[in-house]
C-alpha cells in the first residue's frame, strides 16, 4: 500500500485553500496526480514550513520521527498543486525534497483551479 505525504504552501495551505479540501477530494475520487493508485492512504499534510522553504528538510525529518511509534512513514512524496501552481521558490523547494526523502516524489496534486469565475 502506498502511503502518501501531500507537501503544500504554508501561506495558502487551509487558508487560501479552505481546509486542504481540493488535495483530499482529488486523493478520496483518485483524480489528478492520484489517479494511478489503487491501494493507497494519505499519512499526512505538510507545509514546506513558509518562505524561502529552509526550514522543509528538518520537517521531512520530523515527519519520520513524529510517526515511528506507529510504525508509519511515506512512501511517496506529492509536491500539492499551491507549490506547483505559485511557489517562487519551487525549484528550490523541490530539489531539497527530492535529495532528501528517498522515496518517488509526484510533482502535483488535485486537478481543481479555478475556471470561468464570472461566467
Ligand atoms: S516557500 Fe513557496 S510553498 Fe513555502 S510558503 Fe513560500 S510560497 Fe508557499
């Protein structure tokens, strides 16, 4: 089973993005970039812990600590859909996830942007 850690954008994560709902409806219908799974489940919402992104390195390492009593960790990053879409430090953000992690990181998350707003 695939366990998935979402990393998102701590300035839009549940507060321009209301409740983190677009990743977890996207991950719930398997849609966008989660379209491929069969057997998986969200371990967890992250934030890149806020500009420029130095602090997501020890973050990643927080999750690992944070969950081995339960025996849990990911094993597969997703870079969520606010990174991909507005980050200005996205390239470098990605970069340190993908050197870090040791596990398949998915540049992006739900397909859900806005469209036709005054329509
Ligand atoms: S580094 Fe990027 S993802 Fe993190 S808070 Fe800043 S804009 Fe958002």
């Amino acid at each position: 089973m695939e366990k998935v850690l979402i990393v998102g954008c701590k300035r839009a994560m549940d507060d321009i993005c209301i409740a983190c709902s677009r990743c977890l409806v996207a991950f719930n219908r398997r849609e966008g970039e989660f379209s491929k799974y069969e057997d998986a489940e969200i371990l967890g919402l992250l934030n890149c812990g806020d500009c420029p992104g130095a602090a997501i390195v020890p973050r990643l390492a927080q999750v690992k600590l944070w969950n081995a009593h339960m025996e849990e960790k990911p094993t597969v990053v997703h870079i969520a859909t606010c990174i991909m879409d507005h980050c200005p430090h996205k390239d470098v953000l990605i970069s340190k996830i993908k050197a870090t992690v040791g596990v398949p990181v998915v540049e992006g998350s739900h397909p859900y942007r806005p469209q036709n707003v005054f329509a």
